[in-house]
C-alpha cells in the first residue's frame, strides 16, 4: 500500500457557518426542487428552533414539506422503510435530513429506495445492505447537521439497524453524497455533555481505525500525519469545550475534524481496519440505547490489546500513543485514551455500557451478533478471526 497511486472524490458542498441552517432552502430552491421530505430525530431540533426556520425559509421558497419524525440514535429500518413510502406516495423530489448522524444515515437509504422500480417493495431496501441491491439511482440530498460525529454530511455511507434480526450494517454509494450539507457551531452548544463526547469519540476512531491498519507509515507519511493531527486537533477541542460549551471557535475545529475524519480525506491511500466498529455495533444491537461512541469507547481499547499482545500492529500504536498522547508503547495507547475517556465522563467497560453485570452468557450474545456481520476485507484484509473477537468481548 502506497500513496504514489490514489484516488479522492468528494462532491460534497460544506457550509459551516453561524445561523446558516435556513439558508438550506436556497440551495434546494435553485435547484428547481418543488418538495422535500423533512426527516429529523425526537424533538430536539424544535425545542432549539432550527426546525421552524427551516420549514419556514422552504415554504417561503414554495417548496412543499413532507415529514419523517422520530428518526432515533441508532436508526431502524422500518422508520426508513416508512420515509419511501411517504416519498414514493408523494413524489417527493428530495430528502432533507435534519438532525444528527442517524437523520443522515436514514435519509441517504430512503433517498434510493424512493427510486425503487414499482415493482420493488420499499421494504427491500434492507437488501442493499445486505449487498443483494445495488442502488442504481437516488433522489439528491441536502442536510442540516445538528451533531458532529459521524461524517455523514460529507461521505457516501450510512448504517442502519434492524432490530428484530438484531443487525445493524451499513451500505455506500456514490450516489449518497449529500449535494450540500450546513453545520451550524452554535446548534451543537445546547447539547448534552455526554452527547458531545460521543461526537469527540467517534471521530476520534474513524481516525485511529485508518491508522491500525497501515504497516509502514512512511509509505502514506503525508495522510498518516494528516490524521495525527486530526485526533490531536479533536482532544483539544473536547477539552475546551468540556470547560466552554459556547466556545464557538473550539467547536468549529471539531466540527472540521469531524467531517475530515469519514470525508475520505483521513484515507487516502489507506484501507481502513473497521473492526472497533463492528464489535461496537454487536453492542448496539443487543441494546439500541447504547450510543455509537460511548460503546467505540470500550471496543477499542480491548481490540488494541488482543492484537498487541500477538504481536500485531505495534509499530503503529506506539507512533500514534507518542504523537497523540505523549506515552510509549500499546499499553501508552491505552492509558491515554482511557484518561480521555475518564477525563470526559465515558464509559471504559462493558459494565459501564450496559449499567449492569454483564455475564459471560452476554458475551457469547455479542459474540454471535458480530459474527452474522459482514466484516470480510475490514481486518488485515481478509474477516475477523473469531477467536480475536471473543478475546476482545472477554476483556472489556
């Protein structure tokens, strides 16, 4: 692997900027789009008032808006399944995601399966991500972002979680690429702390889990200290906000670093190894009100761990534990992150995670669940051994 060949695409158009929310509806507008559908999480975005401005800047445009409510953290396929019907009823030219990461996610689905041929059942959408469907076509997107976590504003993907089967998988495509995305620093100050740092942790990992998976640094030196930057960048900006919530410069930086951090900018060249995030999104299964990055937090630490200790990836989690946080070795990389995590107010075991005493019966839940992942090419190239899972649920 080298970065003497690459590609990078990213057709995105990414506003921050104050009190710009409504300006959404200009974009969307000149775009000669008639009608949206508006989708958003459990109410936040009205008792923050972003809501009423949007819908009134896209009605003074002419713009007919149709809703999707109570998109929750950790989206389900059937509020998905429900937003195609509401396009394919409608016609709906567009969808507007308004809220956080999950508003995105649900958003970029419903955008292709409000494309479905009329012979394909809305419900078939859960076959993209089960790559059985290709997405051949989707109606455009323009975003809101409320929360900066994710990256889902800026790049081609999204998970969605099936709570029966108990999966939460993701699918791309280059047609989800939102076409303009509005981040607003002074929305993201009202939330909840722990909210916050779920933010911080999140796009800390999409960082790290490039890094993990790059033998030779040197050989993609340009990117590799691009993103030591970015995880730099990310635990100054969550330590100053932790003291200032309103520290609007602060949470400007971060909101770059988030994006930056799944845009593919923090990839170029580099394959990625995603199994922290596939052993976290087994937890979510089991639990749907476990946070993305509150469970991130505790699968890491456990996967640097087991590969260490066989001898694996060591070079690297020495570079990023002295160039992130000033410590040595695997077990510097963990010491540091975890004082991270301590120092904001996150979890660090499985315990913490669930809020109870978690069995060796729950483990072995988690283990099955990852296992019906599709986790092929996400680790050294080829699937997660199952035996290195189960040593990571052991151990958290």
């Amino acid at each position: 692997m080298s970065i003497s060949n690459f590609s990078f695409y990213n057709p995105t158009k990414l506003i921050v900027k104050h009190d710009a929310a409504p300006e959404i509806a200009d974009y969307i507008a000149n775009d000669g789009i008639k009608s949206v559908l508006l989708v958003y999480g459990q109410g936040s975005v009205k008792r923050i008032g972003v809501y009423d401005k949007v819908v009134a800047a896209l009605k003074s445009k002419n713009i007919t808006v149709h809703e999707l409510p109570g998109v929750r953290a950790n989206p389900e396929i059937h509020t998905v399944i429900k937003g195609i019907d509401i396009c394919r009823q409608n016609n709906i030219q567009a969808v507007l995601p308004l809220g956080g990461g999950s508003t995105f996610d649900s958003s970029k689905a419903i955008a292709v399966g409000a494309c479905f041929d009329p012979e394909i059942r809305s419900e078939q959408i859960w076959e993209c991500y089960e790559n059985k469907r290709i997405a051949t076509k989707a109606l455009p997107i323009y975003g809101v972002l409320t929360i900066s976590a994710t990256g889902s504003e800026m790049n081609n993907g999204g998970v969605v979680q099936d709570d029966k089967q108990k999966k939460k998988w993701t699918f791309d495509s280059d047609l989800l690429y939102p076409k303009v995305s509005i981040v607003d620093p002074k929305l993201q100050a009202h939330l909840p702390w722990f909210q916050q740092a779920n933010g911080f942790v999140d796009a800390f990992i999409h960082i790290v889990e490039y890094l993990i998976n790059i033998e030779e640094p040197e050989t993609v030196e340009t990117t590799y200290a691009f993103d030591l930057s970015l995880c730099r960048s990310i635990i100054t900006a969550g330590d100053k906000l932790q003291k200032d919530t309103n520290d609007h410069v602060a949470r400007a930086n971060f909101i770059w670093a988030a994006t930056c951090a799944l845009n593919y900018m923090s990839g170029v060249s580099m394959t990625g190894c995603w199994a922290t995030h596939w052993l976290q999104h087994a937890t979510a299964a089991v639990d749907t009100k476990i946070s993305h990055g509150a469970g991130l937090g505790v699968t890491f630490p456990a996967f640097v761990r087991v590969n260490a200790e066989r001898g694996l990836r060591l070079k690297t989690f020495d570079r990023i534990a002295r160039e992130v946080f000033g410590k040595q070795g695997w077990q510097g990389l963990i010491e540091g992150f975890q004082e991270m995590l301590k120092r904001w107010g996150h979890p660090t075991t499985l315990n913490e995670l669930f809020g109870k005493e978690v069995t060796e019966e729950d483990r072995k839940e988690l283990l099955r669940i990852f296992m019906m992942l599709p986790i092929s090419g996400y680790y050294a190239d080829g699937k997660l051994p199952e035996d290195i899972a189960w040593e990571c649920y052991k151990i958290m």
